[in-house]
C-alpha cells in the first residue's frame, strides 16, 4: 500500500502465492497501490538476523538434513510460534511444501471418505484444523517472496504455484467432501450452531460452490487447467515486476541535472548507484505507481520526462524490455472463460458476489457518478499549472511530467509548504513510536515494545511486543519499512501466525512498506505521504492483531476487498490529528513541536490536488472493472489501444492524468487479489470518512471510541457481514458526505 500524496493511496496487494485460493483453506491473508541513524541500524545488535536470500545451495547430503530437521515440519519454539529465521533456509522449502501438501490431503481425504454422518465438528471443523504444515510454510515463504525474494526463492514460486492450484482444487472439487459440506448446508437451521459457525458454515460452502463443486466433470477439468494456468501466468507476472523496476531504474550521470534535489536524496541516489556497480553516478529508482515522487522535486524537464517514461512504459517490452502484454491478454480470457463456467456474467460479476457492492453495476456507478465534478476539478488544477510553465517560459501542453513538479509550486505558493522543511519534522522513528504506537495506545490501551531475542529475516527488520492494557500478550508486530532490491514495490500488510481460539494462536503481523532508505549516518526523514502510510499499516495491523474469533478462515483481515480497507483508511486520519500530530511531529535536531502555522497549513493542504488524486485513482479503478467485465476470447493483443479506449470511453481520458497503475503492471489486478475490486480503496473510503467524522464529533480521540471500534469492527473479522460490523460500530448506514468534504470536493 505504497501512499498517495494525500486520501487513498494504499496499494494492500497480496503476492502471487497468496493470490492462489489456497489462502481460503489455510487462512492466509489477502490484505491487500513512504529514527535516527543509530535507531536505524538499532543500537542494540540484532544477531538473530539471517539472510535466506545468501544461504547456498545444498548439496544431496544438506537436502537429507533439511528433510529430517525441517523446521516447518514442527511448531516453532519462539513466541508466538515467531518462525526461527536462524533455521529456516531456502533448502526447506520445497521439502515442506511437498509434506505440507500431503499431509493436508491426507487429512482432506480422511474427513471425506469418513462413515460417520456429517456435523460440525468431524467435517467443517475438522477442515479448520487442516495443513498446519503448509499453512506454516506458505506463511513465511509468501511473506519472503514479497518481502525478500531471491532468484531461488523465485524459482521455487514458479515451481510450486500450479501445484498450489491443483492442491486446491483437488480439495474443493472433491465431490464427496462437498457432499458432507451440502449435507450441513441443507439442514443448517437444525443444527444448533452459534452465529460464527452459522457464518462459518456459509462461508465454507459458498467457497466450494464458487470453485465449481457444483459442476460436471468435463467443466471442472477445465477450471482445473484454467486455475493451474493462471497461477503460473500471475507468478509469472510478479516476478516481472521485480526485475522491471531494477530494468527501468533511470541513471543519471551527471549531479548537475538533479537540481532542485536535496542533499539527503542525491546521497540516496549515489548509494544506489554505487550498489549497481556505477560509483560516481546517481541512479533514480521507479516505484510501483505510474507516478513518481521525484518528479516534485526534479527541475530538469528531459529528466523529468525520462522518468516518468520509465515508470508509465514498463512491461510493454520497449527497447527489449520485460513484456507483460501477452500475460494480461491470456489472464483476462482465462478469468472471463471460468466465470462463465461457473454460470456469471464476466469475472467481475464473479469476484463481486460476495462483496458489500455485490455486483459490478454498483461498483462502476459510485466511481462514475464522481467523475464529472472530479474532472472539472482537474481542469482549475491543469489551468493554474499551465500559468506556472508559461510563466517559465514553457508554452507546451501540460504533460504528465510536468504535472507533480508545477502542482509542488503551486502547492508552497497556496500554502507556503516546503517539503524539505516539512520532513525535518517527521523523523521515522518519531512517527512510529509517539506516532503510530501513541495513537494506538490513547484508542486501546495497547503498548508496543521493541524486542531483539526474535530472529528476524533483514536486518532491517524490527519485532515489538504487543501487549494489552490490562497486561495481557497480544501478538508480535514486526516493522519491515525501508526499500531494496529484494522487495516489491508499496506498502502491506501480512501475518506470520493468524489468530485463532481453535488452534490457541496469537497473532504475529507484519507491515511492510518502501521508504527510500537514508545514506549512511544520515536520519531517516521521511515525507508526511509516508507518515500516512505507517498510520494506515497500522490499521490494517491491528485488524489482525485484535482479531477474536475462533476460526482461521474468519480471522483477522478475512473480509471482503471493499471492506478490508476500511480500518486502515480509519486510522490514517489520525495522523493529522492535531494532538497526534504535535506529539510525534517534531524537529528531528532541535526538538521543537511543529509550528502550529505549519500544523494548519499541513492540514489545509490535505485536499490539494486532489482533482489529479482522486482521477488517477478512479482512471484506474474503472480500468480494471473493464478488464475484467470482458466476454471469453474477447481480451485485445493490444492493451494500450483497449487502455486508451476504456478510460475514453468512462470519461477520464486525460493526457496529463494517466492512471495510477497502467495495464502492464497493475500489480493489483494480475497477479495481486484485487481483480475487479480496485474501486474497493474508495468504497472503503467512504466508510472510513464518514465514521471518523463521527469519532470525532462524538467520542474523539479516547478509550471509548477505541474499544468500540474494537469490539465492533476489529475483533470480529469475518464472523460477522460487514454491514452489520459497520452499524454496530456507529448505529447507522454509512453517509458520503464524510468523502466528499475529506477530498475537498465538497
């Protein structure tokens, strides 16, 4: 969830392991678009850290080892069940996988083929407590492929998703299990159960039904081959967007042209560069969005340009770059065809059923109904940039590379900001702890305490002890927030260990983000966007840290898209917070509390741009409905004609406003699990203004608003509808209003 410049700039995108529907049967997530120095490298040394992206490969003797003492094959002995970093290596791997998988089928089969009449307690449940191996395994192995991959650990994903797949649905089409799973199903009002097994029950058929139980055998021959294939496509994809942001990094020889750069960032540029073997040159890193951060500072306009060119064209093979054309033709005929097997409409219409916008048609017109103001919006923004670039002697168009550097100006002359001096204020460590954690602490009573006994797999990485008010352990929080070449690229987050009262686990979540890393001796500072981002992580951590239910597959973050954003977007108002803000906001040498000027001016800015912001993102959300409301076979080889189309035809065909992600590495959509659900970051933000501005008007910044947020939202994951969830929390319907006034649009 890599941040916007102001509201919804959250990229929860789930990795390609996580993206197979194995997740649905282990409990994985699917949550899912920036200290000082001697915090930084933490003081205290960390010498449980491993490298798994340097272990050797092992030899024929080594692998016997890794089989005998796999460190999957066993619970681990850290709190928590924290994985032990100093013993898992990327030899263990494969051999747990393999084991992971047999043994759930094997335990799969054993409740399928059973004599005993079905219940409760010998059918569902009993798939509840399945594959703790490849739960354990799949866990770290995902979050390493996102976090901290390896061309083994690559190679291994290649390897193992179509074998995922087919694990997966050799489960879900095994006829006699859905049998036992259709026999509750028809009898579920006499079977006594309470409302978590009744959602439970719902769940886990609608799972089976959506996989294709129902079907006849030459039709789940083909979604197993449609299923399989898609997995290596969307592997394939991930695994293309790594290697395309190194590709497509912009080096630039001469310090000359980075101009209107600070010191701190040119020095990041040189460590860049030096690391890519080009000491004495500078190189510029792409992110994940089409937009780049650099471009606000950048006063070359070549540069600028070439910038923006190697973000907005990668992943369409120029120049003998990396192709992704051909994935997103085959990976959007291959959802349409299943969704029409399986009896739907299009793709969307399938991976919108279970959501709280339930169908396509609700989706598109909530996105569309905003454009028209949100366009005209636009065009004052687009006219007072124009007027700056003249101004400049610069009577061009305005172009997309233009765009972020004149919206800069114009944003300091409006409210007199200056980025540099804004990021003396926000030193990271400050964020994190009299930041994120204070606001955690006032809402819930929760502190967080940093530990260094818990192996880690970075050295980057830092572990905290979440502890409840009354002094209770509630989990473990690991911090993984700056950039390299081993991460993808945004911000998310995930879970080593989900919580579950069946299985008698807390929970140990992990955020991650991509904060460019400062050079050495240098402080972290870091950007108000990225501050906001550490607020929304957090949202999304304690969703999987409160969570109290007994299931796995209700736990946590196991909720639909357009609901699971909903906490995140929640708790990152509070970075603006006034009395947030002025205990975390301070000067990193002297001290001193941000100016109260300064505050106001912060928070005034807040819904600058936000024409360009909201469009970007709506460009986007609509382009992905597009893609996936196609028709089989009908997904076009040429994807920059059905792009260019697709937004014309929705109205948002802007030059200077591309949209946020571009077909080619839509991240979300392809590999990631937010195919025809990227609208869900509004549809969330919806809820998330409107019920702060009732937090705020009601209870506001207290123990009460928090714990009720808690217990109606936080602990119940997917135990209850989230509508449901929702009025609880509040007592009514949620209300636009809240979004419009947050955007400045109204």
């Amino acid at each position: 969830m890599r941040t916007w410049k102001n509201n919804i700039r959250r990229d929860c995108v789930v990795g390609a392991m996580l993206a197979s529907s194995i997740q649905l049967l282990t409990g994985a997530d699917v949550t899912a678009d920036e200290p000082n120095a001697c915090s930084l490298a933490h003081t205290k040394s960390r010498s449980q850290h491993v490298s798994l992206v340097s272990a050797p490969h092992t030899e024929p003797s080594t692998t016997r080892t890794a089989v005998d003492d796999n460190p999957f094959f066993q619970p681990s002995t850290l709190p928590f069940g924290a994985p032990d970093f100093t013993k898992i290596t990327e030899a263990h791997f494969r051999p747990a996988f393999d084991k992971g998988m047999a043994d759930q089928m094997a335990e799969i089969l054993a409740i399928a083929e059973s004599t005993d009449a079905p219940t409760f307690v010998n059918t569902i449940e009993a798939m509840e407590r399945s594959g703790e191996i490849l739960n354990r395994v799949q866990r770290v192995f995902s979050n390493l492929s996102s976090a901290h991959t390896s061309p083994e650990i690559q190679k291994i994903q290649v390897e193992l998703s179509p074998k995922l797949a087919a694990h997966s649905d050799n489960i879900l089409l095994n006829a006699r299990l859905f049998a036992r799973v259709k026999a509750l199903w028809d009898k579920r009002d006499k079977l006594g159960l309470d409302s978590e097994q009744q959602r439970l029950l719902k769940e886990t058929y609608e799972r089976f039904v959506r996989a294709g139980a129902r079907l006849n055998a030459e039709q789940q021959a083909r979604i197993r081959a449609i299923n399989e294939r898609s997995s290596t496509l969307s592997t394939e994809f991930q695994n293309n967007l790594l290697a395309i942001t190194k590709e497509r990094s912009v080096l630039v020889e001469d310090i000359a042209q980075l101009q209107g750069l600070s010191a701190e960032q040119i020095a990041s540029a040189a460590q860049q560069a030096k690391a890519r073997g080009a000491d004495g040159k500078y190189l510029l890193t792409i992110t994940n969005t089409t937009r780049q951060p650099v471009l606000a500072s950048l006063q070359n306009r070549e540069l600028r340009q070439r910038v923006w060119e190697a973000s907005a064209y990668r992943g369409l093979g120029r120049d003998g770059g990396l192709d992704n054309r051909a994935i997103v033709t085959e990976l959007a005929n291959l959802r349409a065809e299943k969704a029409k097997i399986l009896g739907y409409a299009n793709h969307a219409a399938y991976a919108l059923e279970q959501s709280m916008a339930k169908d396509p048609t609700a989706a598109t017109k909530m996105l569309t109904d905003m454009v028209p103001a949100v366009v005209e919006k636009v065009q004052e923004e687009t006219a007072a940039i124009a007027e700056l670039m003249q101004a400049d002697g610069i009577n061009d168009d305005v172009q997309p590379w233009d765009w972020e550097y004149y919206a800069e100006k114009v944003r300091q002359k409006k409210y007199e900001l200056d980025d540099a001096e804004v990021r003396q204020y926000f030193l990271l460590d400050n964020v994190l702890k009299n930041g994120v954690f204070h606001t955690m602490n006032r809402l819930f009573g929760v502190e967080f305490k940093e530990r260094f006994d818990i192996p880690v797999y970075h050295e980057d990485v830092r572990v905290f002890d979440v502890i409840d008010a009354d002094g209770t352990p509630i989990g473990l929080f690991y911090a993984d927030y700056f950039e390299r070449e081993t991460k993808r690229g945004g911000a998310w987050m995930s879970s080593f260990v989900n919580q579950s009262g069946l299985l008698g686990q807390k929970p140990v979540i992990v955020n991650v983000m991509n904060i460019p890393k400062p050079a050495a001796g240098d402080p972290a500072l870091i950007s108000f966007d990225h501050a906001s981002t550490m607020f929304h992580e957090m949202g999304h951590a304690v969703h999987g840290l409160f969570s109290d239910v007994k299931y796995p597959s209700l736990a946590g973050t196991s909720v639909p898209r357009d609901f699971v954003e909903f906490p995140s977007t929640f708790q990152e108002d509070f970075a603006i917070h006034p009395e947030v803000l002025k205990n975390y906001a301070k000067h990193h040498q002297t001290g001193a509390v941000l100016p109260p000027e300064l505050l106001e001016r912060i928070i005034a800015a807040k819904t600058f741009n936000q024409g360009y912001d909201t469009l970007e993102y709506l460009s986007s959300a609509l382009l992905d409905l597009e893609w996936h409301s196609l028709s089989p076979n009908q997904a076009p080889q040429d994807i920059e004609q059905f792009e260019a189309e697709a937004l014309a035809r929705r109205g948002v065909l802007l030059n200077a406003v591309p949209p946020r992600y571009k077909t080619a590495f839509f991240a979300h959509v392809w590999p990631g699990g937010y195919s025809a659900s990227y609208y869900a970051y509004m549809w969330s933000e919806v809820l998330a203004a409107d019920s702060f501005a009732w937090v705020r008007d009601n209870p506001g910044l207290s123990r009460e608003a928090g714990d009720r947020f808690r217990a109606t939202v936080l602990s119940r994951g997917g135990s209850v509808e989230p509508m449901d969830q929702y009025r609880n929390f509040i007592g009514r319907e949620p209300q636009v209003d809240g979004l419009l006034i947050r955007r400045g649009l109204k």
